[in-house]
C-alpha cells in the first residue's frame, strides 16, 4: 500500500513484541491507541502483586516488609509508569503531526523517500533482538538491585542503610525479578523509540529541503519538528519525580540537605537538555546555508527598494519601475520579512523547547524546597529576598 504523504501514523512507541503481546491480550487497539489500559495492567503485574505479598508475609511474620515503607518504589510502579506510556502516546501523535507538516512545507524531495524512512523505521521498531536486549538489561539490572550492593529498594539507595532493611524476602524478591525489571524494560523502550526519532531527523537533515528563511518560526519552516521534544519532557518529569522522592526520603529519615544534591541535580537537568534538543541540531548546517542564501537574496531586493522608495518619495527622481510597490507598505513588508530572516535560528527550536524540559525537571523537586525549610521559614525567606530585609 502506497503512503498517504499528508496522513503519516509514525508509531514509534506503539509497536514491537510487546505491543504484539497487548493486543492479543485485548489491552490496546489495533492500532495501539489507548495507554491507559496497557498501564493499569503493568501496575497490576509489578506493583499490585509486590504489595500482596508484603501484606502476606505481615500477617506471617508480624513485621511490616521496609519495601514498603520506601515511597520511591510507589512512586516508580503507580505513577511513573502510566506517566511513560504517556510519554509514548504523546510521541507517536506530536511525531506523526510533525512529519505530514514537514512533507507539506520544507520537504522538497519525493514522497516516496519518506515512505521508505517510515516503512525502515517500522521495522527497526518492530524488531524482535532490540526489545530482547532491553529485556536482558531491564532483568540484569534488577537482579544487580536485588542482590547487589543498592538492596532491593532501589538504585538510589542510601549508604546508611542497615543490613537488616536490605534481607530478602518474597515481596522484594517480586520486586527484583519482576516489578522492577518490568519498569526499566518500559524506560528503555521510550529511550529506543526516542532513538527512533532521532534517527529520522538525521535522515531528514540529510535530504534535499526546500527551507523558507523568513518563516514565522524562525526555523525555515522546521518548527514542527520540535513538538514532539513536549513527549520527552513528560518522560523526563517521571523520573524527576522518582529521585524528588528519593531525595526527599533521604532528607527526612538522615538530615541531608538539599543544597547536597544541587551537583546532581544540575547533571540530570543538562543530561535531559542534551537527550531532548541534540538531536534537532542536525539541522544546523540546512539552516545556515538557508539563511545566508536568504540574506544574500533579500539584501539585494531591499537594496533596490529602498533606493527606489527614495527616488520616488524622497528625492526628484520619479522611478515608476521600480515595482508598483515601491511605497511606504511595500517598504515595512520588506523590513518585516528581513527581520524575520534576521532573527532565523540555526536550530529548529526556541527556548520554549528547552524551558518545557526543564519545567519538567524542575517541578518535581519544589516539594523538596518545603521539606528543607518550613513554610513559615520559606516564606520568610522569599518575603526577604522580594522586600528586603532590615538589618538586626
């Protein structure tokens, strides 16, 4: 079947092995569409399970299993994981909305060179060997949580932590060899289709583009490809929100302060940036060629025009050839394209692109600001810092 150029479903997330599975399962549609069931039924096999057991073994032995009492493993099985799938909807529909737009406007070579990038991409997504290799990461790196040196409460476990809180039991031997397994596997599935993403930008950049200098987006026309930086920013929100919490733990139960984590933090914050934003700079080189092609071009008109616009409203000389628009509208046009020009991007984004990414990263940790210091004290203090203080 041939592809419909202005009615492109990219799909990178809904599809491979695992989407085979919920299909069959009659957890998602056809065509892979409703995230809320596959997520539900992923918290039932990870996170529902985990707590059973504990409660089991309560009952059993008398003590309440500490896996529990860790907010980061709730956090990480009830809300991250919905959070990733929604991630993943929102790629596949920010993608495929930006992929129809790019072949409506800066493409300028054949559609079926794009049918041939969806139709590879499809099948690198519906590969079999890259979802096994997640699979083996995601069970390894529970197995090292498990039995490693972090404990079965997580990766960010604190170094104070008793050997008695890090025994195993059955409720975190679930949460090693399935739960948490299950919950990597779905990271690093969202980090591949990212990938995918990133690889037909590259392809993109690398063909024939008709990119329009004075466009309003200051991106030749590209701006477009850039939504679908908004689906990262919610994956990257999700796991913000498992090391606020762990973070925020770590304050309570042994006084660390926040400032501690600040290095870290900014690592993550930059780190999210780059995944995000690096891999619409391929169009770096597209865009500069666009924009001295352009500069060159509409110099050379806003030079005639202007001489012309002084010839028939300055000076003497009535020059009636030069365009019939050689009047004071035609002129601010002529300044407003050039402007626009001027003001182009080498990069196919602005900052909202990078501020939505770092909203995203920030939010989860203000909770931690409360945590550090008390209400009353915080608003002291932003009372202070916005009305001055006087001096004791």
């Amino acid at each position: 079947m041939t592809l419909d150029p202005y009615d492109i479903d990219l799909s990178l997330a809904r599809g491979g092995p695992l989407y085979s599975v919920l299909r069959s399962m009659h957890l998602t549609g056809p065509d892979g569409r409703h995230a809320f069931r596959p997520a539900l039924a992923c918290i039932a096999i990870a996170w529902l399970p985990t707590v059973i057991i504990a409660l089991l073994d309560r009952l059993a032995t008398g003590h309440m299993e500490p896996l529990m009492r860790d907010p980061s493993v709730h956090v990480r099985l009830v809300i991250v994981i919905p959070v990733v799938f929604t991630a993943g909807a929102l790629l596949d529909e920010f993608s495929g909305v930006a992929m129809n737009q790019f072949l409506r406007g800066p493409y300028g070579g054949e559609a079926s060179a794009i049918e041939k990038l969806v139709h590879e991409t499809e099948h690198l997504r519906d590969s079999v060997l890259p979802e096994a290799i997640m699979l083996g990461l995601s069970l390894f790196a529970g197995q090292f949580v498990l039995w490693g040196p972090a404990g079965a409460s997580g990766l960010f476990a604190h170094p104070h932590q008793s050997v008695a809180a890090l025994a195993i039991s059955p409720a975190r031997v679930w949460y090693g060899l399935i739960a948490l397994p299950l919950f990597f596997f779905l990271q690093l599935r969202f980090l591949y289709a990212w990938a995918l993403w990133a690889r037909i930008l590259f392809a993109l950049s690398r063909s024939k583009l008709d990119l329009e200098p004075t466009h309003p987006d200051f991106g030749g026309g590209l701006g477009e490809l850039a939504e679908p930086v908004t689906a990262f920013a919610m994956f990257v929100l999700g796991n913000e929100a498992i090391i606020a919490t762990r973070w925020g733990q770590e304050m309570v139960l042994y006084g660390t302060h926040l400032k501690s984590f600040v290095p870290t933090f900014v690592a993550i914050v930059f780190l999210a940036l780059f995944l995000a934003l690096a891999p619409l700079c391929v169009f770096f080189k597209a865009l500069w060629h666009s924009r001295l092609e352009g500069l060159r071009q509409y110099s050379r008109v806003a030079f005639a025009l202007t001489r012309g616009f002084q010839r028939r409203w300055v000076g003497d000389e009535h020059d009636e050839t030069i365009l019939d628009s050689a009047n004071p509208s035609a002129l601010i046009d002529m300044q407003s394209a050039f402007q626009n020009l001027d003001r182009m991007r080498l990069i196919p984004f602005g900052p909202r692109s990078a501020i939505v990414v770092l909203a995203a990263a920030v939010v989860p940790m203000l909770p931690l600001l409360v945590v550090e210091w008390p209400v009353e004290e915080l608003f002291t203090r932003i009372g202070e810092a916005m009305l001055g203080g006087l001096s004791h």
